[in-house]
C-alpha cells in the first residue's frame, strides 16, 4: 500500500507488523526496488497522473498487480493506450476506479448482468450521497485535469468504449434538475457520474456486450435549497480551478493528504440503486449502501477489498489481464467481500 510519506509509528499503533518501504514515485529506480518486494500495489495518492502512472510499468515489469482509486477517464484512456499491452503480455492486473467512484457502481451493473443471463440492455443508476468535503487529493486531480486539458476530454461519453457507435442522447451527461416521480425525487447530474458511467462502458466492452448506462444524483422530496446549495458548490470549485489563482488557493487551503475530519468521515453515507432491463424485456434491481463518507470511508473500503482479492488471488478471479476494473478484473466475488466488510446489498 502506497501512501504520501512513511508514518511507521502511526503503523506501529494501529498494530500493524509491516515494513515501511520508502520510494519516490516520480524516481523509477526507487519505484522498481520497492515494487519488485510486493505482490500488490495499492496507491491512494493522487493525482494519479502523476503519482500512479510512472509506478504502472515497473508493475508489469516485476508482474506485480495494481490498484488505485482514479475517476480521471483521460488519464485512465492513456494509460490503457500505452499499457495495455504490456500488461496483458506480463499477466498483470492494473486495476482503476477502484473507489466510491466507480467500484459500487460497476459491480451493480455486473450483478445486473447475471441477474438477466447476460442480456442486461440497459441501466439507470441514482445515487444519494451524505458525505464531506472534497480531501486534497481529489482537488488536486481535478486542478491538474482542468490544467492539462484533460477535464475537457473527459466530456466525451464514450471515451473509454464503445468505439463503434455514437451515444444516444440519454447517454449524453444529464443538464439541468427534473422531477422524477418514481424516484420521488429531483435528480441532477452526479458527481460520480462521469467516472461511473466511463467505468461501467469499459467494462462492458472488456466484456464483449454494450450497456446503455445513465447515473443521476438524488434528492429527495422538495429539497430545493439543498439542490441549489449542491450545484453553487461544485460550481464555485470548477470555476475556481480554471483560475490559477483559484486552484492554488484551494490546494493550498486543502493540499494533498489532507481532508473532512474524522466525524465528517464517519457520518457520510452513500446509497446507489440500479435498475436494469434485459432485452427480453425484464428488469432486476441493485442496491447497495454504505455507511461513511464516499470520497474517503467508502473508497478505502472498497480499494482494500480489491487489493486484498489481488493478493489472494486464486481460480475465482476472473482470467483477465490489462488495464481493468474492479468488475473485470475481480468479478462477482468482489461483493462477497464488501458485505463481509459493511456494505448493504439487495437483489430484486
């Protein structure tokens, strides 16, 4: 497991007996003496651009697996383009999207999947979040997106596949706050939509099938104030960041490796709900819920999971090698493990 600097006493506390191998992410020397030690590599660092990139290629050299916690579609394209290969030849599983953005949401759809014998024709994902604010790494990663470009190559739906279609409009990214009377609820655009739907798409085209995937944010009943409140904050960030200014000054305020407090950690919960319908036309539901903030609870449970799946290994895992997800790199297993660890998790 990565992190941003060695705490041994910290390890010490919590009891945990493990060495502390101390390597420079941006040195590939130091990176390959540390990664040619391990099994799996969990890096929790971002932007990930930066700090997860360079370790990606001493991982297939020393065919140790990786896991991180990276949304950032651009940067996960280019990876696939200049890794992949390697990392099929070398049988190694270099696993994105392994937080709250996007490990629930593409688990769902594979479980969907199964639940219609592999004739899931299309999915709508609602999610309804409680958490706290953004920590240091994840403004970071969106400076640097906004700073390189890449947050405008991000906009594109089907930047991670399918390659031989165009998108419909409903899998165009949502604009604007309607109504929805099934979900009794305003839905806006989520803030893990873009990473979710991308990693849902990848999937399936790993997989051979093509899904049409939205995903909604939801608020409950007449919750005006909070919907406003919700869309001046995310937008006051992005413009912010699209100033040097701004972004240094919010990278200043919250820098890398810091976040919510403890409390705000702890109380945020995270509810996503997917339905699916099959192509003969029936439908199955997914739901799955977690106690604790998604950008930070929610993702290092999820990332833990996987990177422990990957240490273990074994004949459940599926025979898939590459530039991955959780779903096509772990599969189904990987939701035994989250209920075990906390998640709630219904099927209908």
């Amino acid at each position: 497991m990565g992190g941003r600097r060695p705490r041994p006493r910290e390890l010490k506390r919590l009891g945990v007996g493990v060495p502390v191998l101390v390597a420079d992410a941006t040195d590939p020397t130091s990176v390959a003496a540390v990664v040619a030690r391990t099994r799996v590599v969990l890096n929790m660092a971002a932007p990930f651009r930066r700090l997860g990139d360079p370790i990606v290629p001493a991982c297939t050299s020393h065919s140790a697996h990786y896991c991180d916690v990276s949304g950032e579609t651009a940067r996960i394209r280019d990876l696939v383009d200049r890794q992949q290969d390697a990392a099929r030849r070398a049988g190694v599983k270099v696993v994105c999207f392994g937080g709250a953005s996007s490990a629930p949401a593409d688990l769902a759809v594979l479980l969907l999947e199964q639940e219609l014998d592999g004739a899931l024709r299309d999915a709508t994902a609602v999610v309804r979040l409680r958490s706290g604010l953004f920590n240091g790494g994840t403004i970071a990663s969106m400076r640097e997106a906004v700073e390189s470009g890449d947050a405008q190559r991000e906009r594109d739906p089907f930047l991670l596949g399918p390659r031989d279609r165009r998108p419909t409009p409903r899998e165009r990214d949502p604009v604007g706050v309607r109504w929805d009377p099934a979900q009794r609820a305003w839905l806006m655009r989520s803030p893990l939509g873009i990473s979710d739907t991308r990693a849902i798409r990848f999937s399936s085209s790993l997989r051979g099938t093509d899904v049409e995937v939205q995903e909604y944010l939801a608020f409950d009943g007449a919750t005006g104030v909070l919907r406003a409140l919700f869309r001046v904050a995310l937008g006051a960030i992005t413009v912010a960041l699209r100033t040097r200014l701004g972004g240094a000054v919010l990278t200043r305020i919250v820098p890398p490796g810091h976040g919510p407090s403890e409390r705000q950690v702890t109380t945020g919960t995270y509810h996503l709900e997917v339905d699916g319908t099959g192509a003969d036309g029936r439908h199955s539901r997914v739901t799955m819920s977690f106690d604790g903030d998604p950008g930070n609870h929610v993702t290092v449970l999820c990332a833990a999971e996987i990177a422990v799946a990957l240490s273990v290994g074994g004949s459940d895992l599926p025979d898939r090698a590459g530039i991955l997800t959780p779903s096509t790199a772990i599969g189904a297993g990987l939701a035994d493990r989250l209920v075990h660890a906390g998640m709630r998790l219904t099927r209908a």
